[in-house]
C-alpha cells in the first residue's frame, strides 16, 4: 500500500508480480529438497508447528521497516519499477509467505505450488492496493491480522494432526 500512493498502481503490481515469482520460485526449490531429505509425516508436524509461528507473526505484524523504506526512497530516481521490486523482493525474505512457501513445496507439486502462491500473493498484493487506495487509513488492520492468524492456526493443527496420523 505504500508504494501504491507513491507509483502507479499497475507499476507496482507488475514489480510485485516479478519479486514474487522469483522468491516463490526460490522457495519451491528449497521445499523440494526439504522434500526428498525428510519423511512426509515430519515435515507435516513441522510444517504445522510453522504456521503456528506464522499465526504468532502475523499478530505482531508486518511492516517495511524504516532502512528498506529509506533504501527505497534513495532508488525512486531511478525506475520506480526496480525500485518497488528491489524494496519487494527483500522484505519478502525469509518472511512468513516464503516459509509457507517452503513447507507446502517440501510435500506437494512444485509447480502447482510455485503458480498457486505466486497469484496467491499477488492476488492479495492486488487486493491491497485497491483497499489501500479505497479506505486509506481507515482500514482495520487488526481485524485482518485476527482472521489470517486464525487461518493460519487452523493449517497448523490440520497439519500436526495429519503428521501425527501419519
């Protein structure tokens, strides 16, 4: 959303696009090696106890912090393209979204995951943008911090289970 108010919104989109296909990317190469080192049932029960992590994350929050923000702010004299997808591509990592990411390449199709999380968060990107520019100020973070915690509890405990089972 910040970088919405600063760029064109389609220019924004089309560098967030770019950075999340190639951290995805990277990701999904990471879960398959992860994959083929580790049986099914543990990576389910880590992977669970991960989303549980990521619920706890997401309730602290997510903000660009002030050095990335900064270092986006010195590159604006160049193209905002490169400067949004340079900004994008290193706050996405090791973020919660490329360790999901990880966990769901490590025990299903790579390519399937690499498509389906790239739109995934690009989709949300999207969303962001048009919320950001629509609501502004008034947008009720905590709520959505709630709702995607809660998802992410629920993925947890379905995957610790289906680990246990397994």
């Amino acid at each position: 959303m910040t970088f919405a108010a600063r760029y064109r919104a389609l220019t924004v989109l089309v560098a967030i696009t770019i950075a999340t296909a190639i951290i995805h990317l990277l990701s999904v190469a990471l879960g398959a090696v992860i994959g083929v080192a580790l049986p099914t049932h543990v990576i389910n029960i880590v992977a669970g106890v991960a989303f549980l992590g990521f619920a706890a994350w997401t309730m602290r929050g997510d903000e660009l912090t002030e050095a990335e923000a900064a270092k986006a702010s010195r590159e604006s004299q160049r193209s905002a393209l490169l400067t949004v997808g340079v900004a994008f591509f290193i706050a996405e990592l090791g973020d919660k979204t490329m360790l999901a990411t990880i966990t769901l390449a490590s025990d299903n199709g790579l390519l399937g995951t690499w498509i389906g999380s790239t739109l995934g968060m690009v989709a949300a990107d999207a969303l962001a943008i048009v919320v950001g520019h629509v609501l502004g100020a008034r947008l009720p973070q905590r709520a959505i911090r709630i709702g995607a915690a809660v998802v992410f509890v629920v993925v947890g405990i379905a995957l610790i289970a289906d680990g246990i089972r397994g």
